[in-house]
C-alpha cells in the first residue's frame, strides 16, 4: 500500500510542480460540454474494457500477487482488463481525449473539466446493481453531477488534515491559524499541500476568519476572494519546511521533525502512528476539503457495456473494501465495511463528518456558489496563481 500511496501522492506533486496550459479544457463553465445522453439498456459484453486510471486504483496481482481484483472482475464477467496508470489529472485529460479509454478514474479537479469538454457522459443509475449502497452524501455533488444528472459513480473519499508533532503542540491545536496567523511561531517547520487546488484550503480558513469576503464556497473565488487567499498563502510561504506531495516524503519530515505541523492524511497518521511517530491529526474547527474521485465513461468508449460492468463491480462491497483499503481511503459504502476493520479510523459512513468536507471540485468561471453577478476564477486562474505563491 505504501508503494502505491507514495506513486499517486508524487504524481500530484508533479502536477503541481509543472506549468500547465488548459486552454480548452472546459474550466470556464460547469455545463455538459456534449450532447450525449446516459445509456437506457445494456448488451452483451464486449469483452474488453480498457481503464485510466490513478496507480493502486486497478490491480491484478502483477505488481503484487496478493492484491488482485482484477482477475475476478474478469472472470464474471468476460470483459478483460487492460489498464493505464496516469500521474496527474493534466495527463488524465489529455489521454481521454484520444478515444482509446472506456473508464476514467477522476478525481474532483478534473472531473467537471471532462463534463464541460464533452469526453465524458452522464450515467444511468438503474443500470448499476451496486449504486444503490453508495453513500448517499457522495452522490449528486458539484464535482460529479451537473443539473442534477450523474456523470459517474463514486470511489472512495478523504479528508485533508491537521497533523500535528505531539511535543510540539501538548495541546492538540484545533485551529488551522497555526499554519496560517501564527505559523510564525514554528518558522522552517510547516508543511502544505504540493497543488493549486491548495488554494481552496486558504479560502475556508478565510470564510471562518475573514466573512466580509462573502467566501461561501472554496472552490468558487471571484478576483477579490482568491487574491485574499493568494496573500494569506504568500503570508505562509516565508514559513514553510517544505511543500509535499510525495506521501513518504511527510512520513520522513515528521519522523526528523523537519516538519511539525501541517496538511496531511489519515492514512499517514496511520503510517506513522504504526512505526511508533509522536504525531497526531486533527480536524480543525473551520472545516477541511478533501478528496472523492469518480468512476466514469468515456463518451469515445467503444465497449461501453464492459464500463458499465467495472463501475458496478468497483461500487461492489468486496472490490470497493479491496480498493480503498489498498489506496488508504473510506470506501463509498457502508456494506464495503464488512470486508475492511478499519472504518472506523477513516469515519466510513459518519454522514455528518464527510459532509463538512469541502470536496476537490474544479474551480469555474460559472460560479459553483450560485452567484450570477460575478465570473469566478478558473482552474487556469488557481495555476497561475500558484506559481506565484511559490515564487
């Protein structure tokens, strides 16, 4: 599991680290970019299914041969698997557009970008045996559903936390202020998160602490709100250790004590908790964003009933437990908790705590909070203005 987590977590520090054009890449609105129309009725398989998708997310035993669940999928229903690994939602973007993927695994900051541009449709639920047991509090949100019309099934989902060194902080802070207004006071020793999509963290801190903005949502920041957040950001630059996006890279920062305090993980804490580390994690009292991907079909798919077979057996109790234990992540169901013993630490199911996550959602220019007076600034925008911050 370290492997893979490690593989990803670098992935989207690459992506962070790199200059990306998104010209054409569907982030100045949150409408379908196409005319396509969810399925009705399914056929017979075609026998094939090829999938993109984020490394750990679909594995058959050959990297490790006792993490499989590709081998059953195959097996019950005749469709064989071959697989892609991509290592940003950039690249994620760029291959769906070359027709040859069926299913895509997108996580909330490409997942409208691929609705807007067409390469992507709306699912039918009544098709899927398995969507019924997703967790209702992961269906129907702003970075899988557009109009109400579901674009796809939900994976698993995450929180992006406070971690904390234990000596440092006896008292368990309960506040993000020690990252941002009093990260002066452990200087050298912070951390933060390797991504534009960071910005969205600023922005709740600034809904809690800074109302005269009008921030009700992170992820849609008009001219003024996202300079605030840019200037809070900048503000932390001067005191940060190190930006992280490999997984093993903040597991070695707090285990040196080169870091003390900053975003992190529950599967982290887990890691380091595991191997004896002085840390904890808390979920700070202004809220947290967090992560939730998407299975979802390619609008180019040319074994359309094979996709539609993966993303019900990935929805499946026992594949989905297998999957996001793997990765280090809550599943999307609760009977998925019967093949896991470690719900629980990942508050599997505790509708009340995923819902106060600010999932990863594509910044738009068409507002996501509903304003209609202003244009919020666009994944394009938050790039920018990343590299910026980062100097």
């Amino acid at each position: 599991m370290r492997k893979r987590i490690a593989q990803r977590s670098a992935a989207l520090g690459i992506a962070a680290a790199a200059i990306v054009a998104l010209s054409a890449c569907g982030t100045s609105g949150a409408s379908s970019g196409g005319d396509a129309k969810a399925a009705t009725q399914l056929g017979a398989g075609e026998g094939k299914v090829s999938i993109l998708a984020w490394p750990g997310y679909v594995e058959n035993g050959s990297n490790d041969p006792n993490v499989d669940w590709v081998t059953p999928f195959e097996t019950q229903t005749g469709c064989q698997v071959t697989v892609k690994t991509f290592g940003t939602s950039d690249e994620a973007l760029n291959l769906m557009k070359t027709g040859e993927y069926d299913v895509v695994s997108a996580s909330g900051d490409a997942s409208l970008r691929l609705i807007a541009s067409g390469d992507v449709v709306p699912i039918n639920p009544d098709l899927l045996q398995n969507y019924a047991g997703v967790f209702d509090f992961l269906k129907n949100k702003q970075w899988n559903s557009v109009d109400g019309v579901p674009y796809g099934v939900p994976h698993g989902y995450g929180a992006n936390l406070l971690m904390y060194n234990t000596e440092a902080f006896p008292t368990a802070p309960t506040s993000w202020d020690v990252v941002f207004d009093k990260a002066s006071e452990h200087t050298g020793k912070v951390t933060a998160y390797d991504s534009p999509i960071y910005i969205a963290d600023a922005a709740v801190y600034l809904m809690a602490h800074k109302p005269e903005l009008g921030i009700t949502n992170p992820y849609a920041l008009d001219e003024t709100q996202l300079q605030a957040a840019v200037d809070l950001l900048k503000a932390q630059r001067g005191h940060i250790s190190e930006y992280w996006g490999d997984y093993l890279k903040e597991v070695q920062a707090f285990q040196s004590g080169s870091s003390v305090v900053g975003t992190s993980w529950q599967v982290i804490q887990n890691t380091l908790e595991g191997e004896g580390g002085k840390t904890a994690v808390v979920r700070p009292s202004e809220g947290v964003t967090g992560w939730s991907d998407t299975w979802m079909i390619a609008s180019k798919a040319k074994s359309p009933n094979c996709a539609y077979a993966w993303l019900d057996y990935i929805a499946s109790p026992e594949a989905n437990a297998k999957a996001t234990a793997f990765f280090g992540e809550a599943p999307s169901s609760q009977e998925a908790c019967k093949f896991r013993d470690d719900c629980e630490a990942y508050h599997a199911g505790d509708a009340k705590y995923a819902e106060g996550i600010w999932y990863w959602t594509t910044p738009v220019e068409k507002c996501l909070d509903g304003r209609t007076d202003v244009k919020c600034t666009d994944y394009t925008r938050w790039t920018a203005a990343w590299q910026e911050i980062k100097g």
